[in-house]
C-alpha cells in the first residue's frame, strides 16, 4: 500500500527527525520504505539510508508499507512527515 | 627544536583561565588488514553483531544520563550503530571471505563515503561514522572504547576533536578549558563548550605538540594559547580572570556603557517556559518573544484566542514593570503553516512571509492581537508588539494602527528587509520602535540563503554593508527619539555589541545565556569609544576586515587608559 506525502520539517529528514522516523518505523513492526517519486525505494528503518537520501522540507516522499494494519501504520508515518519536528529559528 | 609560545584558534566566548595540559585520547582501533578469515563468515557475522550491539549499547548508555541535546545526538548514533542495512552491507563484504574488523571498516566507510559526496552538513555525519566505525574494530580488537580521565586536578583538556560519546563521560567540573587541534565553531566541541560556559578554542593547530603538564593561558576573547607564559603575562591574565569574575559576581545591574550611557540588555524567549531562566541571568525583560511555537505543531486550524492569551500572560507574568516586545507570528519560507501557507512558491525566503501572510489572514492576525491584549490587561508588564518581514512605510503604518485599535499602547516594526532599512526615518516617523533582526537582514542583504552551507560565509553580520544599514535605523531613531533594537544573532556577540551601540543602537536581545559577556565587553567601552569602534568596522571592505579592525581600535583605547 502506497501513499505520497510532503515532508514538513523545517529541515527536513535529518538528525533528530530522522531518528525519530526510524524509530517510529522501528516500532510499527512493518516492512517500510520510502522513495522519492520515480525514485529508488530506502528501507525507512535505516537511519542511515534516509541521512543519506536527503529528503528535505517540501519533498514529496513515496511511502509504501506491506502487511496487515498497512493502512494505520501509514496514517501514523504520513501524520509524523507531515509535521514540522524542529523549532523555529530566529 | 623552535619554542612554540603561542597558539591561534577560534575562540568560543570571552572566557581566560590558565592551567596544565592534559592530553585525552582513548585507544584507537588498528587498521584492519585484508587477510582472510580463519573462523568462516558465519562466526565472523557474529563477532561483528557482537561489537556493533557492544557499541549501540554503550551510547545508549551514555545517552541516559547526558542532557536532551546530547542524548539526542547519542541515539541517532546507536540508531546508526544498530542500522539493518549497515549489517546487511557487513554481510555483504564477510562474502569475500574477510574478517569482521575489515568488514565492519568497510561497510562503515561505504556509508561514510555516500554522505561525504552529499555536502557540508553531511560531511559532519560522515565524522560520527568514522568514530563508530573506531569504536566498532577496537571492540572487536579488544580494545577498550572508553575515555578514562582522572588526573585528580583541574586542567585544560586538549584533544583532537572530540565526539559526544567522549565528552557524555567526562567530568567536566575538572575542564578548565578545551582547546582542539580540529573542528571549526559549530563542531560539538564548540557547541558543548557554549551550552556548559566552558572556556574553548578550536581549531587550534600545533597544540598537539604541547607536552601533558605544560602550564598554558587559554584567551578564548583573542582566540590564543600562550605557552609557558612569564610572570607578567601570567599577572595579566589573572587580573583579566578577576575582573570578569567580579563582574559575573556583581548584581546584574541595568546595561550600560562605561560612561553610564543605558544599554538596555533584553532576552530572546521562544517558549513561555525560558522567561524564568532569562531573569535568573538579568534580562531587563524580552527583547523578542517569537509567538511560533504555538502555531507549529498545528497542522489545520490556529490555536484558540484562550490559549494564546495564557501562553502569552505567562511569559508577560515573569516581568512587572518590565518590557517584553513580542514579535507577531512570523510564518513562510522556513516555517511554513499549513493554514497560513500560501502554497508552492519558487522562492520563500522571497514570498508571502511574516507580515505579508498575516495581512492574507486577516482573522489570525486579529486573534493574535486579542490574545496579547487580553494577557497585556491580567499582567504589569509593559507589552510591546512589532511585526516581522515589513517592507514598506504603508505596511508599516498598518500595522501600527492595527496594533494600537487592539488597545496595545506600544507597536513596532522588525528591520530585515534593507528597503525599511534605507528609508528608516519615514518609517520610524510612522510606528513607536524599531527592532533589527540581524539574521535575516544579512540574508537579505547579501543575497545569502540562510539555511544553505554553501553561502554561509556571506552570512556575516560583521559586513560593512549591513552595518552600514544599521547605521541609517541608529541615525534615525536618534533623530527621532524612538527606541532601536537589535535582536540577533549579532547582539550576542561581545565585540559586535559595543559597535551595534556606536551605531546608534539603544537595546540588544539575546539568548540569556550571552548576557553576562555582553554586559562585561559594554561597561569597558564609552559612547565616544564605541562610535570610534564603529567608524573603524564601517570604514573596512569585508566582514573579517571589520572584526579586525573593531578589535584593534578596542585594544588601542584600552591600552590607552
């Protein structure tokens, strides 16, 4: 099951974000990747992978899950991109 | 072999002290060879599953019991450590029929390499992987990762560079200073350095050379070790040590110049829960209170008149009698709100942000002004209100009327686009205050992305021609009698706070913590110094030019008393 998003945080899928992605990936228990359109699928629990991706505030991502309960764990992982996880600069 | 008496570096705040060197290094891995392995890949996957959770585990470790920014760092690292396609990709190399140390190395450095091609940012993350890396072979090696310093006394710690692993496990109440050989002012030295107010100079090649127990002064102000220093060397640093010492002793009185000249010292808040750390360390009250965050997390709808006016009358609650200036919501470019949002834009930075966004929703900006006025009427303190991203005198007169018909006595604008800039007199004859937000007005004025690396030498508030703009806002004011403040970045910087004040600046907003050395660097300077100051920063071509030459004409009046 696939959906696109766009990523909100301010700069983008990087250091404390992406940690917090992967772990949310970690904890979900499914099979997750995640692609830039047309682009090749990273396995989204790989910290490492998303790093180097750079997948930044204002990219559309592709996510696509496997298994049962697909659907919830991507409403949980579209919400969690969607969101902006850094503070505001002055 | 040639003497080495001194050692430049870039300092992190104004901090001296002197003390023994110390050396700390933990044991690296040996670099491991090509020979084939003995044991067979199944046995070596193991091994290397073994190191790498030894590892992951020790971070995690550390990351319990370090502070939120640190943790944060460690556990992206264990993350890193315990990464699915770094043990697929060790899988991949033990094919060839390697030993886990070798695999491990590559597998690391495969990663290390795609992030290093990847630019600036990166390039730092590369750094963690080849820490992690070390840490992984020297635990397969049998060797000890961990970072054992006790010497039983003080002493200014000099390393390489160091990583947050390393300094999670460090007593720093021993760390007089740090001084590295490596890493630039925004390494985690530097930053560490900052957050814990311990004195530091990265940077500083040559300081490897230093035999453990030398005796050094540590002039973070000048950016100098000074090794072996003569008694007369060492009287002056012990008296600079004293001084600032008294000062951080004294009762943070008022802001002033050293001729009495008022320079009021504000705090830049972004959440309600920072005010009662500002007024621990003497903020005469807030110099910006950045209204974002409760906007941020909110993907639809605004938050309720109700919520913001309690979020905002706790802030307020925290100064009677005091000024807090609350900036407007300043949502675009890197802050985006989805209910705000204009929608896809080629250039933000360039586009309907801060006020212009707020004039399209004409009920978020009323509701903001209700709230603040409500929280103005429940509390004593003397509210201030002042919009971002103005770019003419119409949006500036706007605004004023809109902020006074809410009830709000006292409306201003932000000074970050050059064109309010340069036509500064008619805009502060339209509106109550002016308040320089020197971050994006050096973006704008150089052309410089904020957020983009690889102009980030261009984003130097120090540039003449910024200050040249300064100038005009300082002139204005005075001609006019309306307040000026400057509320970034640059305020906080010592050396660019006397200039700021010679340019005719009357309030300077940081983060509570660059209080104390701002305080210290304005009460050695008179009006008459800093103008001088000024004049020598302006007259320079570039923005390290202008540091220099403010630096030299502060050392001169100095040395002159």
């Amino acid at each position: 099951m696939e959906r696109t998003v766009t990523i909100a945080s301010g700069h983008g899928l990087h250091a404390r974000p992406a940690k917090l992605f992967t772990q949310a990936v970690a904890a979900s228990g499914h099979q997750v990747t995640i692609a830039r359109p047309e682009g090749k699928a990273v396995n989204a629990a790989s910290i490492l992978g998303i790093i180097a991706a750079g997948f930044e505030n204002g990219d559309e991502v592709v996510l696509n899950v496997e298994g049962d309960d697909a659907e919830r764990v991507l409403d949980e992982l579209s919400e969690f991109l969607t969101t902006d996880h850094d503070e505001a600069a002055g | 072999m040639i003497e080495v008496r001194e050692l430049r570096g870039v300092g992190v705040g104004t901090g001296v002290v002197v003390g023994p060197v110390l050396h700390v290094s933990r044991q690296t891995a040996a670099a491991p060879t090509d020979a084939r392995s003995a044991l067979g890949a199944d046995a070596e996957l193991a091994r290397a599953r073994e190191a790498l959770a030894s590892v992951s585990a020790q971070l995690r470790e550390r990351a319990a019991g370090a502070d939120e920014a640190t943790r944060d760092v460690l556990e992206a690292q264990a993350l890193m450590t315990d990464d699915p396609e770094l043990i697929a990709s060790v899988e991949r190399h033990l094919g060839s029929g390697v030993t886990a140390e070798k695999a491990v190395a590559d597998a690391f450095g495969e990663f290390a390499a795609l992030l290093a091609d990847a630019g600036e940012y990166f390039a730092e993350r590369a750094a963690d992987l080849h820490d992690l890396s070390d840490r992984a072979v020297a635990a397969l090696q049998g060797r000890s990762t961990e970072l054992v310093v006790d010497p039983g006394h003080p002493y200014v710690l000099v390393a390489r560079d160091l990583a947050p692993a390393d300094t999670a496990v460090l007593d720093l109440d021993r760390v007089l200073a740090f001084v590295t050989s490596e890493g630039g002012p925004t390494s985690h030295t530097a930053i560490l350095a900052r957050q814990r107010g311990i004195v530091a100079i990265v940077g500083a090649v040559g300081v490897e050379g230093l035999p453990d127990g030398t005796q050094v002064i540590v002039d973070a102000e000048r950016g100098r070790v000074w090794v072996d220093p003569d008694a007369a060397e060492l009287a002056d640093a012990e008296a600079r040590i004293a001084a600032r010492q008294a000062a951080a002793d004294a009762p943070a009185g008022p802001g002033a110049l050293a001729d009495g000249t008022p320079v009021k010292l504000l705090a830049n808040v972004g959440k309600p829960g920072e005010a009662a750390e500002a007024v621990r360390l003497g903020a005469e009250g807030v110099g910006l209170f950045r209204t974002e965050f409760l906007f941020l997390d909110r993907l639809t709808t605004a938050p309720s008149v109700a919520d913001q006016q309690e979020s905002y009358r706790e802030v307020l609650a925290a100064f009677p009698g005091k000024r807090v200036v609350v900036r407007l919501l300043d949502a675009g470019a890197d802050k985006p709100l989805a209910f705000l949002s204009p929608g896809e834009e080629e250039n933000p930075a360039l586009g309907q942000r801060g006020l212009r966004a707020l004039r399209a929703s004409a009920s978020v900006l009323a509701d903001q002004l209700t709230a603040l006025a409500g929280a103005q009427a429940q509390t004593e303190a003397e509210l201030w209100v002042m919009a971002p991203m103005v770019a003419t005198v119409e949006e500036t007169a706007f605004i004023t009327r809109a902020i006074h018909d809410a009830g709000i006595r006292t409306a201003g604008v932000m000074v970050e686009i050059p064109s309010v800039a340069l036509i500064a007199d008619r805009v502060l004859s339209r509106t109550d205050f002016a308040s320089i937000g020197t971050n994006d007005l050096t973006q704008y004025t150089m052309a410089a992305d904020r957020q983009l690396g690889s102009v980030a030498a261009l984003q130097d508030p120090w540039h003449p021609a910024v200050l040249r703009l300064v100038k005009e806002v300082g002139a204005a004011g005075a001609a006019l009698g309306k307040p000026v403040g400057v509320c970034g970045e640059a305020a906080a910087d010592p050396l660019l706070a006397v200039v700021l004040t010679g340019l005719g600046v009357t309030s300077l907003s940081m983060s509570p913590t660059a209080l104390a050395d701002v305080r210290v660097s304005l009460a050695r300077h008179t009006l008459d110094d800093a103008r001088a100051i000024a004049e020598a920063a302006l007259a320079a071509d570039e923005a390290a030019d202008a540091r220099e030459a403010a630096r030299a004409a502060a050392d001169t009046i100095t040395a002159g008393r």
